[in-house]
C-alpha cells in the first residue's frame, strides 16, 4: 500500500467495527427498483414483472421496501430521501428508473437510462451519484418498441441509440451527500445544462415514510408536519423526529404515500392525497392547490422551477438532521462537501499501490463506489409473504406450495450488498460473496458480517442449503463462501496485519453445515462426481441442465470441481486456525480426505478426455456414457482447487501431519489417485489437475483461437465458433455455438449469456489460481503465450499478470479517449470532457472486443477489478 497513515474515514470504519452489525445508520440503501420483485409480486401465476409494473410504481405503496433516484435511508428504510425530476416534456414524474423485462427487451431485462456511481465511502459520509436527464420527451415508448421488434441477432437498443441526447440536449444531474455525523446529512442538487439551449427543469427533492400501516394499522401512523416556509419535521414512533431544512422554493407539497385506489383498482380513493399526488400537481396541475395548502402528510417535497442557460448550473441545499439546527444551510454550508471528500481522497489514495497511474486510481474509485451505493435494504419474510397471498386473493391459497414455498423459515430484514439497484435488485449468494471480496479492501468488517449474514438461521434453509436468490431460493449456486472467506481473511490479515480468526471459526462452523448438505444431495451415486444443475454456469451447456433428461444421469465437471475447491477451502481455514486451536486439526484431515477422493473421481471416473486432453461433463444413459464436448469454463474450474502448504506450518501441525502421511502413503501402496506433488525442500502443492493435464488446459486458456480473449478469457472456447457442437440425445439435437456477446438463444429464459463473453468473476478466480501454481513451480515452469507464440515463454505468475493487464485494459482510456468497455457507437459520447472519466462496471464483456453487456451496473462482482489493480504488476 502507498500509504498507511490513519484519516477521518478509516477512524470512523474502526468506531463502526465495535458496534454488534458495522453498519452505519443513513446510507444508499433505497433501491432504484422496487417494482416487479418477487416480493412484491401478489399474482396467482408468478407473473411478478406483469403484476406490478413501471407504470404501477409511482401509484401504488409498496409492500417490502421502497425505490427512488439516488435514494438514502435509514437502515431499516422507515424513512427516505430520493430526487425526483421533471423536464417539462415527459409523460410521468421521473421518481425511479425505467426499464425494460425480459418479454420486451431482445436480450432480457435492462435498464434503460444513463447514471453514475461517482464517489462513495463506507461510512456513507460523503457520496456522489450522476444522473444524466434528456430535455425533450423521454423515449418510453420507443424503447418498448424498438427493442420488441430486434431480434436475438441484433444489439440492444440503448437510451443513447435514440436522439435524445443529441447536441448535448441534456442536464447533468448531481446528487451528493455529506455528513455532519452519523444522523445530520447534507444534500446538494447541482443541475447542469449541457445544452446550447436554455431548458427548463423542476426538482422535487422527497422525503417520504416507509408505508407499514397499510398492513399494521394497530402501529401509530408516522407524519411529516410543517413547520415554516423552509423546514418540516418527521416524526416516527420507532425512530423519533427528524428535521427536514431547504431552501426557498416555488412551492412545497405534501401527500401521502398511500395507493391510488382509482387508477391501480377502480376503486373509489379517500382523498386527493395519493402516492402519485406529485406526479399529477406537476404535470397536469391536478390538485396543486390542495397539496400546497395541506401541512402534514407522509410524503412531502418542495418544489423548484428553474430556466437554466447554456452550460449554466443551478444548486440546491437541504439538510436532514435527527436534531433541530439552527441556519441549518448557512454561508459555510458547501465547506463540508469540500470537507468530506478531501477525506474521501485521502482514503482511498491509502489503498492504491505506489506505482497507480491516474487511470488505475480512477477505475478503482468507481468500482468502489458502485459497490457501496449497491448496499440495499432487503426484507422478505416468506411466512409473512404466503400468508398475506392469501388473505389478499382467495385463488392464492395454493400459492404457499408455490415459489420459494420451501423455503418458510427464511425471514431476511437487512442492509445486503446486492448486484444491482435496478436489474437485480435482491441479493444472490454467489455474487455476494465476489462482493465480499473487493469490499474487504475497504471494510472489511461489513464484508465478514455479510458472509455470516447469508449462512444465518434466518437465511440458510435448516437442511444446510444458502438461499440462491429470490426467484428461486433453491437454486443451486457455486458454493464458494469458503472461498471469499479465505479471500477476506487474507486480505484483512495483509492489511492489519493479524486475521481474525474468530471470524474463521463462526464462518467455518456454518459452512460445515453447507458441505453437509452439499455432499448428501448432489453426490447422486456416492462416488464423489457431483451434479448441481444450474451452478451459474448452466447456458455453457447443450441443455439446460436444471431440468434433467429422463433415465439419463449427469456427471458435472464444474460441480465437482467447485466441491473440490470447497473441500480444499476448507481444509485451508481449518489449518489456519489449527496453528491456534488444535482442536481443529481434526477437521483439517476430514477435508482433507474429502478433497483427495473428489480429485480422484474427477481424475478417474470418466470426466477427462484424452483425445481432446480437456474435462467434459458425461452423460450416462441406459445406451452408454457419452462425453459433452463443450470447451467451456465449466472444463476450465477444475483449475480452481489448488493450495500450497509450507513445511514449517505442518511442523506446527504434528497431528495432522501424521496423519496425513499415512492416508497418503496408504494411497500409494495401493496405487490410489493422490493429487499432492511435493518439492522436497519447502512445500507441498494441492491440485485437483495434475501437471501434465494442466499444461494441456493452459495451450488451451493461452490460445488466442480458443479461450485467450485481448479483455481476459473467454466463457467458451472461440473453437465453437467455426464448429458448433451438437449432441443427439434420444433422438433429439441439443446444439451450442461461441458467441462472444448477448446469446441469440432464450434456451434457459431470459439472456443465455454464458456462450462466449468474459465473466469478471470466473477470470478472478482463474488468476488467483495459477499464482498458487506459480508459488510452487516457480520460474521453472514456462509456457508459450500466446500459445501460438513459439518466442515468447512466460511463467505461471506472468500469465496471471498478464490475464489481469488484459481486464484491466477493458476499462482503461486508449490514447484517442476510447474505453473499449464502451461501445463503438457511443464512444463519441464518451470522448465529450465531461463524460470522458465514466465508467459503467458491466455484468460481463464482449468475448472479442471488449464492449459491457448485461446488466449496465452490476458493480458487485465486476468490483474485482478494484484487487486487480493493486496486485498487478505494470
């Protein structure tokens, strides 16, 4: 690290780590889409995207949470603060984002606006958000249609695709947070025009409860009351009064955050004072009058009209304190914004290594940023849910058996790094714990708790399954907790210089239970070759293998491979806290054992294929066993599970060691598979490939024709390209192609988007694998790279720099302005000044050029590139 000096934010991160959950009080935590969620979605047929829409969610309260525009919240989301913006043009109020479900997008659901996570701090005090606002009409219904009628073949049709922004005909909208302390934040709206026009705009900046009474109405009901012309007061029977001060405005409004009955149900409302009361005043005028005479209600907002010149800006201030503040927006009040993010720059400048250039430092802040605006309130009690189906609507009495209908004990009420505010909006465990991971750099506090959380009674099923995400609970995800838990601990250890080995034993104890369960359900015939159908990497297949082919059993590479990492995993932790505690060296062994048995069948039971010299799944049916001849990661994982284990640590471990050796030597005599390699002197290498078939994989992960991609490697072999696979399997033709970008196949619903492109995560792990390798075999094993490359021989360690170069090079500026993350067609956007230093963290990238695809903000898991940057060598 370039420099370890304390400062402000890591003081605050150090008072925040004593507390039982290291969480600050007022964060990001509002979703930016709350609509169509599974846990809003009462329907009797899942339909969860047609039962409560875009165009619903500005009239109808809420059930489980909330959204808004760069929104924060207390923790438990009672009360909220979001911006919502209106160009004089649009059809709706712009309170949320809009985008497009699986049944109109051409490539699934995407959100289709542009934003920016600018700047964020664990501590939430000082937070920046861009949000980039059209001045004509926005293009709703364009994008509906443009993107119905594209077919599989085509690109996405994206906001910046439609003339909206042309000539600059926008406003930059930026919302930045700074904190007094932990329960006095202060707020900026500064609006740009881009354009070289003058354009109107009006700012609703919004204050709202959380409406809990229209399901608890024995809970006083809380109000927002007017005080003077420039502040009002919420009040909340749980979390007490909290004062709300801005500046003069046109007019200020209340209502209440309550559905409208007429236009959601027909049905006669109480009063005037709806949720979309805001939405009506502003654009057609309804009832103005009414809501500015009105002085108490349960949302609230002052009202702001500007006319705003060419490259001209317009600033408002607000303040929310939990104590009354006397010239609460005062002549000083832009110092602490100025305060803060000195602060903010001397933490994170603490984090880059010596030799970061400006670029690095900037794609690493934004990755930072992302991921802790990501941070989301999440509250889903299933019970609580089925029971309220029910009482809602007669025909949902069936509906307990439903979705999630298993998973009844699950009752989740907390703040959860989630993929993304809009196209995931839940928490998915796998991501989560790539979260973790980037998020240990910075908090590593939050990130411990978070792995926890997912492993807690009130998340993981009592039969040892981890909640795979709300679609589907029982999905089955990579099991790597233990792998970011020994990620984390590392990190931390690095960093201060001693783990915290209590978190190793609570993290190790519930993942016990998880290898339990792993074991005894998907090790379908005791043989250690393991299934798990969807594992994250389903639409690499030929078939979807979450729907099992009839009287056919299906042998996984990947899932066996991920057992294996998870055994080794295991046994990694259970000796690091053995050099402590010896009672744990007896679970050392036991994973020991486990992951010599899972190398052994991956290695003997029929998975490699010598002809091809690569890992296959196999399919066994009553005909024979037939190998599924996909070069894909799913091959590639079994590079995952190595480990290096120095001599002087099994000094320490005599009972293990002993053991150990006689396991070993007792497999030797009898001519059994032992995936150890020893190199006489100081260490012992733990591998689930053994070096001859390791080097065949790397010809492969090496040539530029195959895996090796110019932004990292690629999901499926580009070999595919030129010579689809096809497997007859009963009479039936199951066939896939490398395509490098979106899949122009729905086989597996939604975007099968795993048939070419290149996955942050899957090359993080492939990275960080082949250094184990290296800090075995040293420079003594080299390999052509490219594999082509009869010249040019690098070492292990070399190659996983050189893959880290290439993602990064993703990211990075060219000399022209160009960031191949962007696509061709938007780059001059990109290459105006102010837009030159935006970066979108994509959920994946182009298999052959580079460009994001996905989910445009999936920050969690691309965050990786944060650890990247400061392990790579320039």
């Amino acid at each position: 690290m370039a420099n370890t000096a304390k400062n402000a934010e890591q003081t605050r991160l150090e008072e925040n780590a004593l507390k039982a959950v290291p969480l600050e009080h007022w964060g990001p935590y509002v979703s930016e889409r709350q609509w169509a969620t599974v846990r809003e979605d009462y329907s009797n047929n899942g339909d969860a995207w047609g039962h409560f829409t875009h165009d619903q969610a500005r009239s109808r309260a809420y059930r489980w949470g909330e959204d808004g525009l760069a929104g924060i919240s207390d923790y438990f989301q009672r009360l909220c603060f979001a911006v919502a913006l209106w160009n004089g043009k649009d059809p709706i109020l712009k309170e949320r984002l809009f985008g497009l479900p699986n049944g109109q997008g051409n490539h699934g659901e995407d959100v289709k606006e542009l934003y920016y996570y600018l700047d964020n701090v664990p501590s939430h005090y000082y937070m920046k958000y861009l949000y980039k606002y059209p001045q004509t009409g926005y293009p709703y219904d364009e994008l509906v249609s443009v993107n119905m009628h594209r077919s599989k073949q085509e690109p996405e049709y994206e906001i910046l695709d439609t003339n909206v922004f042309d000539n600059d005909r926008y406003f930059d909208v930026f919302i930045t947070y700074a904190k007094q302390n932990a329960e006095d934040i202060q707020i900026c709206i500064e609006i740009i025009n881009r354009g070289q026009l003058s354009a109107d705009i009006t700012v609703l900046p919004t204050l709202w409860f959380f409406n809990y009474w229209q399901t608890d109405k024995a809970k006083p009901k809380p109000s927002i009351t007017r005080l003077d012309d420039n502040s009002v007061k919420a009040s909340h029977y749980i979390i007490g009064d909290y004062y709300f001060y801005f500046q003069d405005c046109d007019k200020s409004l209340f209502t209440e955050n309550e559905t409208n009955k007429a236009r959601i149900y027909r049905q006669p409302n109480e009063s005037v004072f709806v949720k979309d009361a805001f939405h009506e005043a502003i654009i057609d005028g309804d009832n103005i009058d009414e809501l500015a005479a009105k002085n108490i209600g349960t949302k609230f907002a002052p009202v702001y009209k500007y006319t705003i010149r060419p490259q001209q800006s317009k600033k408002i201030f607000m303040r929310l304190s939990k104590e009354p503040v006397e010239n609460a927006i005062g002549h000083d009040f832009e110092a602490l914004f100025n305060l803060r993010k000195q602060e903010a720059d001397d933490f994170y400048s603490n984090l880059l290594p010596a030799n970061a250039t400006p670029e690095f430092a900037n794609i690493q802040r934004q990755a930072f940023a992302g991921l802790l605006w990501n941070k989301q309130y999440y509250h889903y009690d299933t019970r609580e849910w089925h029971r309220t189906s029910k009482s809602s609507d007669p025909s949902l009495l069936t509906r307990p058996n439903g979705r999630n209908g298993n998973w009844k004990y699950l009752n989740n009420q907390d703040v959860i790094s989630m993929p993304d505010k809009w196209e995931y909006p839940w928490y998915a465990a796998w991501d989560l714990a790539f979260h973790c991971v980037p998020m240990a750099m910075i908090d590593p506090e939050f990130a411990k708790n978070q792995l926890i959380l997912i492993m807690r009674e009130w998340y993981m099923n009592p039969e040892g399954q981890v909640p795979a995400y709300e679609w589907n609970f029982s999905d089955v995800n990579p099991p790597i907790q233990a792998w970011a838990a020994l990620q984390v601990y590392r990190i931390e250890k690095e960093k201060k210089g001693v783990g915290d080995l209590r978190f190793l034993k609570r993290v190790f104890q519930k993942l016990i239970i998880n290898f339990t369960w792993w074991a005894n359900r998907k090790d379908v015939n005791g043989n250690n070759i393991f299934a798990g159908g969807f594992l994250g990497l389903d639409n690499i297949g030929v078939f979807d293998r979450s729907s099992p082919i009839k009287d056919a059993v299906l042998d996984q590479v990947d899932g066996t491979s991920w057992m294996g990492t998870f055994a080794l995993n295991m046994m990694d932790i259970a000796l690091e806290i053995s050099v402590h505690d010896d009672a744990f060296e007896d679970m050392a062994l036991k994973f020991y054992e486990h992951f010599v048995l899972i190398a052994e069948a991956l290695n003997e039971l029929g998975l490699w294929n010598d002809e091809d010299a690569f890992f296959y799944d196999t399919l066994r049916m009553h005909n024979g066993t037939y190998h599924l001849k996909v070069r894909s990661l799913v091959g590639l994982t079994s590079m995952f599970a190595v480990s290096v284990v120095d001599y002087d640590r099994l000094a320490l471990l005599k009972d293990f060691s002993k053991r150990a050796a006689w396991l070993n030597k007792y497999r030797s005599q009898h001519k059994l598979f032992l995936p150890i390699h020893d190199d006489g002197k100081s260490k012992i290498l733990l591998s689930l490939v053994p070096f001859e078939r390791l080097e065949k994989l790397l010809e492969r992960l090496c040539d530029e024709s195959e895996f090796l991609a110019k932004g990292g490697v690629r999901a499926l072999s580009k070999f595919h390209e030129a010579n689809p696979y096809t497997a007859n399997i009963d009479g039936r033709d199951y066939s896939i192609k490398y395509e490098p970008g979106d899949s122009t196949t729905n086989l597996f619903g939604g975007n099968s988007n795993w048939r070419g492109p290149i996955w942050m995560p899957m090359n993080f792990i492939l990275i960080n694998s082949l250094k184990k390798y290296y800090e075995f075999y040293g420079d003594e094993k080299q390999f052509n790279f490219p594999t082509d490359d009869g010249i040019k021989k690098l070492t292990l360690g070399q190659i996983a720099n050189e893959l880290s170069r290439r993602l990064i090079s993703t990211f990075e500026a060219d000399e022209t302005g160009a960031r191949p993350l962007h696509s061709k067609a938007h780059q001059a956007f990109y290459k105006k000044p102010e837009n030159a230093d935006l970066i979108l963290y994509y959920e994946y990238f182009h298999g052959d050029d580079s460009n994001g695809l996905g989910a445009s903000h999936q920050t969690g898991w691309s965050a990786l590139i944060a650890n990247l940057i400061n392990d790579v060598e320039v």
